[in-house]
C-alpha cells in the first residue's frame, strides 16, 4: 500500500532522511540518469504503487497470538511490540539488471526470501505462525483476480484468505523506473516488497484483521481514514526496519541509500486522492523509526503507531 506522487517530485522532505542526512532537494526535478549509481538524479514521475491490502480470512493460529483481546488491545498492545531485534538475513542484493520481467521476479524473490527468514525469530516471539510465508505472485496486467477478489489498480497489493496470504507484485512499474534510474528502481521494488511483506506480519499477528474491524466500526470517515494512516504507516515502518536489519550486509549507502530516501520521503496521501496512508512528512518519519539507521539493530516495538497521537499519522 506504498501510495507515491503522480506528480514530478519537486522538492524532496527534508524530514526522517533513514541514514541521519536530509533528503536531496531538486526544485525542479526532471533530471535524467546519469549512471547506474547515480545519487543525484530523480525519478521525474512516480504514480502510486500499491492497492489495499485485502482480508478475506483471519491468520492461522500460533501458539500465543492475542486476537482473542478487544481489537484495541490487538493492535496497540500487541506481542510483536515486545519482541527483540529482527534477525538479519546476511542476504546480499542479486546483481541482476531490472529491465525485464525475469530480472525483476529474480531480484524480488531474493529479497521475499530473505525477509522472510528476517522476520521468522520475531514472530516466533510474538506468538504467531511465523513459519507461514506469503505467496509472492508477479503480474503484468492493470486487473489481476486474486482469492480476495478482483483489483484493476494495477499495483501490489496483499490478500489475506482461506488462510493463506499472497502479495501481487507488478513488474512493470519496476521496469519502467529502471529506464529513467535503475539505482532508484532497486529502491523502489526493495521498499515494496518490504512494504507488503509488513502487512503479512500484521496479518499474521492479528493486527491487520483487528484494525480493518476497528476502522469498519468507527461512525465517521476522518476515524476511518485515519485507522487506515495507522495500518499503512505501520507497514511502511516495518517494511523499513526488516530493510535496515540487514544493513550491515545490504549495500544500504551511498547512491541506494539516497533513493531509498527518495522512496520513502515521497510516498504518502496526494492532493485529489483519500487521505488513508498518511502524509509525506509522517511517512518519512515513521520509515526512519523502522530502519534506525543509528543502531545496529531494528525492532518491531518501534512501528507502533496504533499507540501514537494523531498528528503522526495524520
């Protein structure tokens, strides 16, 4: 659910910049790619990503998981929150070009792999059936039917039923910023493959199943659209923290770093669209709260943003 600017980015935030420096500000930013590493140019245009994360069914029961506690309780007070630090995958990034279907399903496969075995300790920890992996699906088409129904997004999505979870990758959008900046592209498809494997930890921790109750049975739209902030900014959080767990042995520096940034200080709500993810600003606040690029180490207990006051996820 990585939602991005359909617009040329002009002026990057500023704020929650991952490895402690600011983002890059270009007033103007229809530079062109100047080499594979290059840490200056930007992406000129970068449509939404992602759809919502649908939920068909409730996650596969682990030996201490608390959907039995009121939804607040899920949620806010959840055990993922007190486990300890996310194991790094030791994986190193698949040198492979991003400029076909193959080389992109071999990048994001790699990378599915290695978060999973990331994650697998703290959701042992946590109680839930951390042995479960998605299934990671590639798609090409703007309309993909899935068990939870028919998206015409054209973007990744997770989807939750019959007791199993899929994430739906597109390739195509990864290709396609490949040939404006394939340093930003690698950026790009590592954020959202981290992304929507953080909504499968939701889901199989209970959050997932217990905010979309929690946001179906506030009365008002702003209560509605503000649970959706929390679930989307939580994802993104954890999706930074598994990246960042692995920091030691990604090559997370340098041109890459700059464009995770990128990434991750321009993705949010736009203007004319739903505010359901959550602004720039908090975006990149809560991106850097997971990769905690001042320590060596990443954990869950920093992505709870059930727990934070409204003006961060607004």
């Amino acid at each position: 659910m990585v939602n991005l600017s359909r617009t040329t980015l002009r002026g990057f935030a500023a704020v929650g910049a991952l490895a402690g420096f600011a983002a890059m500000a270009l007033p103007n930013a229809q530079a062109a790619q100047t080499s594979s590493t290059n840490t200056t140019a930007a992406v000129a245009s970068t449509p939404p990503v992602d759809s919502t994360a649908k939920v068909m069914s409730p996650p596969p029961a682990g030996d201490l998981l608390t959907t039995k506690s009121s939804l607040t309780n899920v949620v806010r007070y959840n055990r993922l929150y007190k486990t300890g630090a996310i194991t790094p995958s030791k994986c190193k990034e698949v040198n492979v070009s991003l400029r076909t279907s193959a080389g992109v399903q071999a990048y994001v496969s790699q990378l599915d792999r290695c978060i999973y075995a990331a994650w697998a300790l703290p959701l042992k920890q946590a109680g839930a059936a951390y042995k479960v992996a998605p299934k990671l699906i590639f798609t090409t088409s703007y309309k993909v039917n899935s068990p939870c129904g028919l998206d015409t997004t054209g973007r990744a999505f997770m989807c939750a039923a019959g007791g199993k979870s899929y994430i739906y990758f597109p390739v195509t959008p990864v290709i396609n910023y490949w040939k404006q900046n394939p340093t930003f592209a690698r950026a790009y498809a590592s954020f959202t493959i981290a992304h929507e494997y953080g909504h499968h930890v939701q889901w199989l921790t209970g959050i997932l199943n217990a905010s979309w109750q929690r946001q179906y049975g506030f009365s008002t739209s702003a209560a509605q659209l503000e649970e959706s902030r929390r679930r989307e900014l939580q994802a993104s959080c954890l999706g930074t923290a598994v990246l960042g767990s692995n920091k030691r042995y990604y090559p997370w520096s340098g041109g890459l770093m700059t464009q995770l940034n990128n990434v991750v200080s321009n993705s949010g709500d736009q203007p004319g669209y739903p505010r359901d993810h959550g602004s720039l600003k908090n975006h990149a606040f809560w991106s850097t709260m997971g990769f905690n690029a001042k320590h060596s180490y990443t954990v869950a207990g920093n992505c709870n943003t059930f727990n934070a006051s409204s003006a961060y996820v607004a």
